[in-house]
C-alpha cells in the first residue's frame, strides 16, 4: 500500500479515535486476515474466532458421537429461539419473540402473508420499488398467492400510499444501496394510523444499527444473520412478531415444527404458542450452531455501542471523501445520522473498476449495479485506521487511473 503525507495526519486522528472506541476490544474476536482492509460486514461478516471449534464439536461430538439422541441431550430442539433471544436486544425484541430458521426469503414470505392475514377483506400490498430484490420478488409472490395489488410507494414517502384498502407495508429498514434508513417508530404510527400493519426487513440493520421494535409498537420484522451478525455464508435468518400478534397469526408454512406437540403425529396443525408457531420445518442445527457461536463477539456489547461507532466510522469515511476527493465521487449515503444506516456508498461512473482496483490493493468493498461502491462499517471490527486506509488507497487508484483497467470490463458472477 502506498503511504501519503496527506492522509498522516488523518492516520493519527484515526488511532486516536480507535483507542477510545468503546469496542476497541471487539476486533480480537474475529479471525480477520492482517493485510486486509474488510468494508463488506453488510454482505458477508467476518469470521468470529469462536465458530470453527464450535462447529468441529457439534459435527464431532454432537452429532457423531451423540447421534440421534443430542435432539434432546444437546438442546437442538431449542436453538431457533435461545440464537434468537441472543439476537433480541440489537432490535428491541422481547426474549423469547424471535424466532431463527430458513432463509430471509422464506421467513420475509411467512411474515407478509401472515400479516396480510391480520387484515382480512384489505386488497393492497405496498412495498418500495428499490427495495432488495427478493423482496420485491416475494411480495410480488404473496400478491398473487392471496391476490392482493401491489403498489409501489415513494421510497421517500411509503406513508403517503398507504390507504384503508391496505392491508400490510413491506419495507427494509436500511437501504442495501445507499444505506439511507427510515425512521422505523415515525413511519410504523404513520402505518397503524391508516389501519395497516408493516413488515420491517431488518437484514441491513441488524447487528450495527439498532433498532426498537418494542418502542416502535411494531407488528412483524424479520432480518439477515449472515451481514452484520457474523453467522456465516447462508445462515438462518429471524423472524420477530409482536407478543400482541402472536395469538392471531396464522402463518402459511405450518409445518410440523410449529405444531404444539410435533411427536403426536397428528392429522390436523395445532399451532404452537407464541413465536414458536412461524416455525416450518427442522431446524438447520450446523448452520444455527456457528450463528450462535458467532454471537459471543457481542458479549457485552451494547445496541448504542454499536451504534456510536458505527457513526463515527461513517463519519470519518464522509469526511475524508469531502476532503481529498471532492467531486471525484459521489457519496450518496445520508449525511444526518438520524438517516444513515452503517455503510458508505459513493457513486462513480466506474464504480465496479473502482472495486476491484481497491481489492488489489487490499482494501475490499463491493459493487451495486449499476454505479454504486458500497463499504459496510461492521463496528465489531472495522477500525477508523482501516477507513483511512480504505479512502487512501481509494485516491491512489484514482490518481493512477487503476479502475480502467481493461480488465475490469468484464464482471464477476458475485459483484
Ligand atoms: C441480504 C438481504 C436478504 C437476503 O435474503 P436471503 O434469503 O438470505 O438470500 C433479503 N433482504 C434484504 C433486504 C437483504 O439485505
């Protein structure tokens, strides 16, 4: 990497920064490469040290030695809810109202069609036209499964679309491309005042910027494990419903998990109570084991500690841009904190060259069609040295017109 006098300067404000963060403590609990700047915590989290050895002993030992019998001797039985009370206090959620299993694409189709349920005789679904695509896609599905129209709200304004014909609001509360963020209480009372319930995607939120399901009087959530969480590649997503939901849901997917006495065999679905009943099928225990190993690099970690480094991190990588490439990017990620998520996004026409010039480098960030480069600040691990280092190195690419390398023309099948 090459060193600049310009950014010296910033280099000791940054040391200075990070050793009164209050996680300063946290990047020792990843298993992170040395030469390697990480900006994509919102894609795929890094590795916490604890996940291989737990894995090997639940393979090894669980599994192998214990055999069928660690269903009960092991406690696999109780993974989805005990990962998901781990998960709980990041997003405001009581113990015991979160629910881990399935992918986000699954849980997101369980909890729209549930909603939609609370309002019978309602015909409209509304959701965000920037939203992730298997968002877009299984609302799309919900749509046609219960016929209901969908309407495509003002990402700005969703409120204003929503009527008395509306039955549920589908909306992800970090934008995954320019990390705008909505105000999730303002914008839920917004909702319930038209007598809507809203379906909140807490995928790029979850384990940096917390939020307050509880306060917000929110209806069903759910959200990503494997971005800030650190669960590992696929991991199982969660699914919150509000305790004041719970006793009237009724979930398309009643598999066999979520039925009250699962080992009766019954003919007919008799739900389990509370959270329990948005259960499907088994649980995925390998995948659910690494999640809650993963969990640990949050001991003692506050939602507001996450919170305050992430936006200092932010703010220094916003500054820093401003500074030394004014007008050579566009940052399009919120300026005020109250609207920011936990990434930067800066548009340039050759972004995806950008990217990938900057990963030569060492510093990885990743690429949003169809000019966004995205670097996520996973406040676990990302110190403000590193996003100095991240807009540096950014200014030498630049500079030596590194991003237009012919070889950049082609893409990556994952960008
Ligand atoms: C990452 C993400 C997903 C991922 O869904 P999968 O089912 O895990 O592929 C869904 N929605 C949003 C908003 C995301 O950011």
């Amino acid at each position: 990497m090459s060193g600049s006098a310009l950014f010296e300067e910033a280099h000791e404000r940054a040391v200075a920064l990070d050793a009164v963060s209050p996680l300063a403590h946290t990047r020792a609990r990843f298993d992170l490469p040395e030469d390697v700047v990480y900006l994509v915590g919102n894609s795929l989290g890094a590795l916490p040290v604890g996940v291989p050895a737990r894995t090997a002993e639940v393979v090894a030992r669980q599994w192998g030695h214990g055999l069928v019998g660690s269903w009960n001797d092991a406690g696999w039985m109780d993974l989805p809810t005990r990962v998901g009370s781990r998960i709980a206090p990041f997003v405001g959620a009581g113990t015991g109202d979160l629910l881990v299993g399935d992918s986000t694409t699954v849980c997101l189709f369980r909890a729209l069609v549930s909603a939609a349920r609370l309002r019978p005789g309602r015909r409209r679904l509304v959701i965000e036209p920037s939203t992730f695509p298997t968002d877009l896609y299984i609302a799309q599905g919900v749509a046609e499964v219960l016929d209901l129209e969908v309407v495509w709200c003002d990402p700005a304004d969703p409120v204003a679309s929503v009527d008395d014909d509306t039955a549920v609001v589908c909306l992800t509360h970090v934008d995954f491309r320019t990390g705008a963020t909505y105000d999730l209480a303002a914008v839920t009372t917004g909702v319930h005042a038209a007598g809507a319930v809203v379906v909140w995607d807490l995928s790029h939120s979850t384990g940096a910027v917390p939020v307050d399901l509880t306060g917000a009087d929110a209806d069903l959530a759910v959200g990503c494990t494997y971005k800030y969480l650190s669960g590992g590649p696929g991991a199982p997503a969660f699914t919150w419903v509000a305790p004041r939901h719970q006793p009237h849901l009724r979930q398309p997917l009643p598999g066999w998990m979520g039925h009250v006495r699962p080992f009766a065999m019954e003919r007919e679905h008799d739900a389990a109570p509370g959270i329990a009943a948005m259960a499907s099928g088994t649980p995925p225990v390998l995948a659910l084991s690494a999640l809650d190993a993963a969990l640990d690099a949050f001991d003692g970690v506050t939602p507001e500690d996450l919170r305050v480094v992430s936006l200092s991190l932010s703010d220094l990588f916003l500054d820093l841009v401003a500074e030394h490439l004014p007008g050579r990017v566009e940052p399009v990620t919120p300026r005020e904190h109250a609207r920011r998520g936990s990434q930067v996004s800066l548009r340039h026409e050759h972004a995806y060259g950008l990217v990938r010039a900057l990963a030569v480098r060492g510093v990885q960030g990743d690429f949003r069609d169809p000019d966004l480069a995205r670097f996520g600040l996973a406040p676990l691990y990302v110190r403000h040295v590193d996003v100095v280092t991240a807009v540096r190195e950014m200014v030498a690419v630049l500079d030596a017109e590194e991003h237009l390398d012919p070889a950049y023309a082609v893409r990556n099948a994952v960008t």
